[in-house]
C-alpha cells in the first residue's frame, strides 16, 4: 500500500500569525468563449489571477488547485456571463470554508473586433485589450471592466505653430494688390506653400469603470464605441487613400491635448447610467519629446476610484 501523500496545506501550521488579503495563482492560461452584447461569444486567449483571502492565521497555505480546477471550468462554457464569473468566485469560496471568505478573478484578454474603414468599403480587425476584475466579499460583487483604446492625437500648439509659417511664407510669396486665385490655388497644394505640419503621436486612453453587479451581460464594445467617438480618431485598420485624407481632416478637426481627451472622455462617461464610477489615464505618446504627457481623472466619487 503506498504512503499517503504529505499535505502540508492542510496538516502544517503557519509559524507567523497573520491574515492575508489575497493568495492565489497569477498568469494562468486559459482560452475563453467571452460573451458580449450583441456579438456571438468570441474565443479569447485570457491571462487570469485567481485568489482567496486567507482569515485562517494558522492555516499554512490555501489550496491552489482548488482555485485552478474552478477557473478552468469555465473553458468548457459555451459563452462566459458576468453570472457564471460569479458561481466561479463562489466556487473558489466554498472550496476553502473556513479559511476564506472573499475571492477574486481576474482576466486579461484582447477582444477581436471588426471596425470599419472611415470612408471606403472595407473593413479589418483590431485587438481591444480588455481587463476584468471581479470580488466577491460576503455575497456583495464587485465588476470592474479596463478598456484601452488607442487613438491619434494631433498638438493643438504646434498646429497653431504650423499656421503661422505658412501665414508668414503666404506674406512673402503673395503681393495683396495683385492676388491671383489660381496662384494662390496652386501655391496652397505645394509643401512650399504648406510649409509646416503640427507633430501628432500615437494615444491611448486607458479606462477603468466600474459596473453593475447585476448586469446580465457585459457590454465592452459599447464602452469602447463610446470612447472612441468622443475621441474621433481612433487608430484605422483598412485604409485607403480616401480613409487616409478622412482621418486627416478628422485630426485636424480634433486637435488635442492630453487634457483635452481626458476631459471629453470624462464628460462621456458622467452620462453613461451603465458605469457607475471610472478611472482614466490618457497617455500621449509624444513625438516632440521622448516623453509622454499624461492625464489623469475619476469620477470624483468621495468613496471611488482615486486617481
Ligand atoms: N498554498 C500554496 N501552495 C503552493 C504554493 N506553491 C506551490 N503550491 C502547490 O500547489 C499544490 C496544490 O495544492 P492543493 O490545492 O492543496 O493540492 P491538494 O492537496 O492535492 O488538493 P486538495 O486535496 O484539494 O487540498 C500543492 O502541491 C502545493 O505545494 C504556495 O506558495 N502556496
């Protein structure tokens, strides 16, 4: 008959008396079936954290493939909703009774998503990462969802900049009694005549909101959608020249600072009823300086989100 198996987790006291916040696994490879609204369920390759608080000072561990066994159920569903995430958290729960009573997952995955050209008939895909944070602490859920969403911002100073050179260049090259359209037509298509062009950067506006517990189903495109049509220039996939010359004129419709989508995601996001607090990092990833400019607001809740 072999020897049983030494159990520590079970049959070793811990030698320092304390509780812990959370313990778990990190980096756990799972591939998921995520549901979202109005999409089939998409299969998504998730980083996931799974963890249980320890209440128990004496226990000398939690059982971690408890945890593992409960989360990787979750890749025989069909379609991953807020409710099954929850009868996972409970799982984790009720699979270490009496050392722990709070539970958390969390899942890092890209959302497929096909987006439309600007102006011509194509289309392709783009990668939205997605971070989903849920807590269970005595019956109360917690869901938070993180949205990135990446964009092209164009410097309001330096297109200011720009205009005054080719202001400058037009008073050099252009006498005012003797102004021919068709001159001035052709001087404003040559780089001599547009002479400077404001600096723009690759953006990305990361999002953190909080949403209802009771939601049915989540909604990331929704959240996404929003940020980028309040922001307008989204990052494209298919483009061609007519999308090119669109995003153009969008850039220069939507010159920003940092603080300038970081206010106007703000403000969307004060209207949404779904999202009941937020957190926004806008980054700008300068091409002016090898620096980034970043700005950073909340809801401004006295009990929320911090920035
Ligand atoms: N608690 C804990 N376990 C760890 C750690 N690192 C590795 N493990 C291992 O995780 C493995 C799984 O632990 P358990 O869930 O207790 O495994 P088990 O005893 O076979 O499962 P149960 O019979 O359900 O308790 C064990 O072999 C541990 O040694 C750690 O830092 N903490």
């Amino acid at each position: 008959m072999p020897h049983p198996m030494p159990d520590i987790a079970n049959t070793s006291a811990s030698s320092v008396h304390h509780t812990l916040d959370w313990v778990g696994m990190s980096a756990i490879e799972i591939p998921l079936k995520i549901a979202t609204k109005g999409m089939a369920a998409t299969v998504i390759n998730a980083k996931a954290q799974a963890f249980v608080n320890l209440i128990d000072t004496h226990a000398k561990g939690i059982h971690m493939s408890r945890l593992f066994l409960a989360l990787d159920r979750l890749s025989n569903e069909a379609s991953v909703t807020p409710a099954q995430l929850k009868t996972t958290l409970d799982a984790f729960i009720s699979s270490h009774d009496d050392i722990s009573d709070r539970a958390r997952l969390s899942l890092s995955f890209e959302l497929p998503l096909r987006r439309s050209a600007l102006l011509s008939d194509n289309s392709g895909w783009k990668f939205y990462p997605i971070t989903l944070d849920m807590q269970l602490n005595q019956g109360q859920l917690r869901v938070e969802a993180g949205v990135e969403v990446t964009y092209s911002s164009t410097c309001p100073c330096s297109a200011a900049l720009a205009r005054q050179l080719i202001q400058e260049n037009f008073k050099r090259d252009f006498d005012a009694e003797n102004l021919n359209f068709e001159q001035v037509l052709k001087w404003l298509g040559t780089t001599e005549g547009i002479s400077a062009t404001p600096h723009s950067q690759r953006s990305v506006a990361q999002t953190k909101v909080l949403l209802d517990a009771q939601l049915g189903e989540f909604d990331f495109v929704a959240i996404i959608d929003e940020i980028e049509q309040t922001l307008k220039t989204p990052v494209q996939t298919a483009v061609k020249r007519e999308d090119e010359q669109e995003f153009a004129r969008l850039n220069g419709a939507n010159l920003m600072f940092c603080e300038d989508a970081a206010r106007k995601v703000k403000a969307a996001l004060d209207e949404r009823a779904d999202v009941l607090d937020f957190w926004v990092r806008i980054n700008h990833y300068e091409s002016l300086h090898a620096h980034d400019a970043v700005a950073i607001t909340t809801k401004g809740l006295p009990q929320g989100y911090q920035p």
